[in-house]
C-alpha cells in the first residue's frame, strides 16, 4: 500500500510544525494502516504551489486557499476544524499602545501575502478610520513567526497573527495584549486531492469528525493543541471569498 502525504500549511517553522503535528500524523497511519508522512514548506507561497501540483493526498490550510483549491475541481472538502478562526492584533504587553486608532502612522507585522490573513489584514485595517496619510504600515513576513519576531526585536509596533497562535506565544514567553480582534471565518480546513481515492477520503474523514470522541483522539488533539473536527458545506466558505489574493492585489 502506498503511503499518504499529509501536507500541512507552514504557520510554523517546518521542524516545529512536523514536531507538532507528529502526534496528529501517527494517529492517522495508525488507524488507516499505512504511512503518513507530513510535507510542508518554508513559506506559504512554496506551499500553494506544490500543493496544486498535487504532491500531497490531503492538506490542511486556510480558508482562503480552501476556496480557491475547490474550484479547480482536482480536490474535496473533508473537513474543517470545529473552532473558527480570527485574526488577534497584539501588541508587547509594555507597549504604550491601547487600541487601534494609536497605530496611524505605525508599522504592522502580518504573515506572508498569499496567505489568509495577509490578505485580510490590509482591507480589515480600511474599515477604521485612519488619517489618509496616516494608515499603518503594513510588511509582510514570511511566515507567522516572522512576524512575531519583527514584534519582539521592535521592528514593527503590532503583529497580526491568527487566533490559535496566542498559545504558542505564551509558550515562546513573549508578554502581549490583544487590543483587537477580526470578524471570525471557518477554521483551519482539510482537502482531499484526487489521488485520494474514495474510500480514503470517506475514511479519513469518519477519523478526522470522530476523533474527538474516543479517549486517545482527545489526547492526539491536546498534544497538537488544536480543536476536532467536523463536515463543513463549501458554501460557508464564501465568507473569505472578498480576501481571496485575486481581489486584494494592491
């Protein structure tokens, strides 16, 4: 039997996203009885591209990439995460900073352009009403904790950084404030490309919205710190269609 290739979006660092996700990736091979081996990449856009010629049989990746693979017909909406996903704009718990309004004329870390919140951060940042001469400055890193790193070396006066990423932060003994939160979208999403075949897909599916109910799915989810999963129709991903890199390409 062939083994299954599990690509994983890089908002980590590869070692440290294969590092947590290996839990994830034994469970898997466990009870669908072969290999899964975990590819990512250094940066979203290398991600996107291996990932539409196919070098993975399934991913998991944002909304908006969710979107866009499923309309060229060569994937399969598995299943999303249970919790939604938001973007948190924080600050160094000493900044002087307190709501977003103090940030005209500032700079923003954000993650890699071709990703969600790359592409969110720029229209969400419009809807206040800043000075025209005094929007923030928005720099793309190349991956979350690019980002994060700009906030701590003082590069950049704000990060934003998706929601799930506050753990990790607490983890890195970085002290922040969260001084805003985006509207929420559908979580973290699994595909399916076609070189799965159906009954894979069908099983990896009853294993990805079941895990959450048997005690050793439960201790996979909290080793990865992330939440279960469940079947989600394509329609609830029209939300992030406005963020799609083909609509902000200023």
């Amino acid at each position: 039997q062939h083994q299954l290739v599990f690509g994983i979006a890089p908002f980590m660092s590869p070692l440290a996203l294969i590092k947590r996700m290996a839990p994830l990736r034994d469970y898997l091979s466990q009870i669908m009885g072969r290999t899964v081996r975990i590819e990512t990449a250094t940066d979203a856009r290398e991600f996107t591209q291996r990932t539409l010629e196919g070098r993975c049989h399934f991913v998991l990746t944002n909304p908006t990439f969710a979107l866009m693979a499923l309309e060229t017909s060569d994937f399969r909406l598995v299943a999303t995460q249970k919790q939604h996903i938001s973007g948190s704009l924080i600050v160094k718990a000493d900044s002087e900073i307190q709501s977003v309004d103090q940030l005209a004329g500032k700079s923003i870390g954000a993650p890699p352009k071709v990703g969600f919140l790359g592409q969110l951060v720029r229209p969400y940042l419009k809807a206040f009403d800043f000075p025209e001469n005094q929007m923030p400055r928005v720099f793309n890193y190349n991956s979350h904790n690019a980002a994060i790193s700009a906030l701590r070396l003082g590069d950049s006066d704000a990060t934003l950084i998706v929601s799930f990423m506050e753990k990790h932060l607490d983890k890195q003994n970085l002290p922040y404030r969260v001084i805003h939160r985006t509207e929420s979208f559908p979580g973290m999403t699994i595909l399916g490309y076609q070189s799965l075949s159906d009954n894979e897909f069908k099983q990896l599916r009853e294993i990805l919205i079941t895990i959450d109910t048997d005690a050793q799915g439960r201790a996979v989810l909290e080793k990865i710190n992330m939440p279960g999963y469940r079947v989600m129709e394509e329609s609830e991903l029209e939300k992030v269609r406005p963020y799609l890199p083909v609509n902000n390409k200023k």
